[in-house]
C-alpha cells in the first residue's frame, strides 16, 4: 500500500510539474511573439512604401529613418536623447517625490485632504500646454520651466495613486495594528505602505509615462537639443524622416524605463501572492 501510495504521488507531481511546464512554453513563445510584432510592423511599412501603396512623403520607409538616424552621428544624437532623459528623470524626480510626500499626508489626514483637494481636481484639468506660456513668464526659456511642466505632468498620476491607495487598505488591517499598538509611523512603515504600495507603484508607472510626453511639450519652449526638438525641427523643415525618427526614439526610450520600473516593481512586489493568467489556466 505504502508502495502504491508513493508511486501515485510520484505520478501527480509529474503530471503536475508537466502541466506547469507547458504554459510557461507557451507564454515564452507569446513573449518572443510580442517581442517580433514591431520589427515586423516595421517590415510591412517598409513594403507598403517601397510598393507604392504609401507615401514616401507623408510616411517615410523604416530603412529611410535609421539612415537619416545615422548620418546624424553617434554623438549629435547622444546629445538629443542625453537632453531629453536627463530632464525626463529630473521632472520625474521631482514631481513623484512632492506627489509622495503630499499624497502621504492627504491620504492620512482627512483635514488636509479637505483642504487641497478641490484645488487639485481643478489643477488637474489644465492642459499640459496650457502651461507653457505661464512658465515662460515665470522662469524665462532655460531649463527651469522645462523641468517644472515635466514634473506637473508627472506629479498628479502618483498623487491620485498614493491618496487612492491609503484609501483602499482594509479597515481590518488597520484595527489589527491598532490591537497591537502600534503607533503612527510604525502603522503606516508595517501596515499601510505595504498595503498601498501596489496602487502606488503604478501610480509611478503612469507619472513616468506621462512625464515622456509633458517632456515633448517642454521642449517646445525654446529647445535647442532634445526629441521634441527634433519633432519641431522636422516639422518645420518639412522632413517626416526626422519626425518619426524622433518618434521610434521617444517609443524605445520609454519602453526601457518602462522595463525598468516593471523590474523594480517585480523586486518590490515579490511578496504578493497575485493573479496573473497562470494560475487562471491552473485552475481549470
């Protein structure tokens, strides 16, 4: 019986293991798919022009912008995406941080959150645009008001995200800390932050994402190097090659910090015990 007993168990979780190695299979040939899909998107623009079925001068042949790409040179475009990242990351910096810290409070203090709230709703209405004639009268045409629009458009996703997120714990976890005494920092390191943190780190996802695009309208004030300024460029001299060179480069620099934060996200979140597609197939 004991022999019978182990032989089956034996059999389970090889059938088990078995059934978990094939999704996985599967998924990693979805990954290499999703991975392909733009390079052959790429490919079929590229036919589409080189037929005749597209307009050269309205869309540009994918082989077109990577040799207009080129003859700009390693180190005159170096120095466009280097202007566009540092003050992505430094407007990103900044207004997640401030989002961070007022987020926090309002989201644990109802009487801060009476106070700014209704003033936040309207600030976030404002078009991104809307902006830049204000910065311009306020800072003049350096650095400062590019920065500060990217940190606007970067600041309001992550203070939805932190308020939305304390908001959203679970009483019963709260009153647990309180069965233990916890005091207020301990409460909110131990039990709201963990609880929140999820709501949160997308909330940075998004202000990065956004932070991307508010960085193309900042450097409509007065750039000198940068992608929006090769955008503006190309539009003014009528080259599309430029535009949607300036385009693929805007789409990979924000898929690598996208990849990023996902990473950083994956190792902050390692504890959950989440739902992901998996674990839908395994219950079936």
């Amino acid at each position: 019986m004991n022999d019978t007993a182990a032989r089956r168990d034996t059999l389970v979780s090889a059938s088990a293991s078995a059934g978990t190695e094939k999704p996985r299979h599967t998924l990693r040939r979805w990954r290499i798919a999703g991975m392909a899909l733009p390079f052959a998107l790429l490919a079929l623009i590229e036919l589409a022009v080189r037929a005749g079925w597209l307009p050269d001068h309205l869309v540009p042949a994918p082989s077109e912008i990577f040799s207009t790409l080129s003859r700009m040179g390693m180190t005159r475009l170096a120095r466009h995406v280097g202007a566009s990242t540092l003050r992505v990351f430094a407007g990103f910096g900044a207004g997640a941080l401030l989002a961070l810290v007022i987020g926090g409070a309002m989201g644990l203090l109802q009487r801060i959150e009476a106070l700014f709230e209704p003033s936040f709703q309207a600030l976030r209405s404002i078009p991104s645009l809307a902006w830049v004639p204000v910065l311009l009268l306020w800072m003049g045409i350096d650095e400062a008001p590019k920065i500060t629009l990217i940190a606007i458009g970067a600041f309001f996703p992550v203070h939805l995200a932190v308020v939305a997120g304390i908001h959203g714990v679970d009483r019963k976890l709260v009153e647990l800390g309180a069965v233990y005494r916890l005091g207020p920092f301990a409460l909110f390191r131990r039990i709201l932050l963990p609880a929140a943190l999820p709501q949160i780190v997308t909330g940075l996802r998004t202000g990065l994402s956004l932070a991307w695009m508010f960085m193309v309208a900042a450097e409509l004030i007065a750039a000198t190097r940068g992608l929006g300024y090769m955008l503006s460029d190309g539009r003014e001299t009528g080259r599309p090659d430029l535009v949607f060179g300036a385009i693929l480069l805007l789409a990979l620099l924000g898929k690598l910090t996208d990849g990023a934060m996902r990473h950083i996200e994956a190792r902050l979140l390692s504890w959950r015990d989440a739902f992901d597609g998996a674990a839908r197939r395994g219950a079936r």
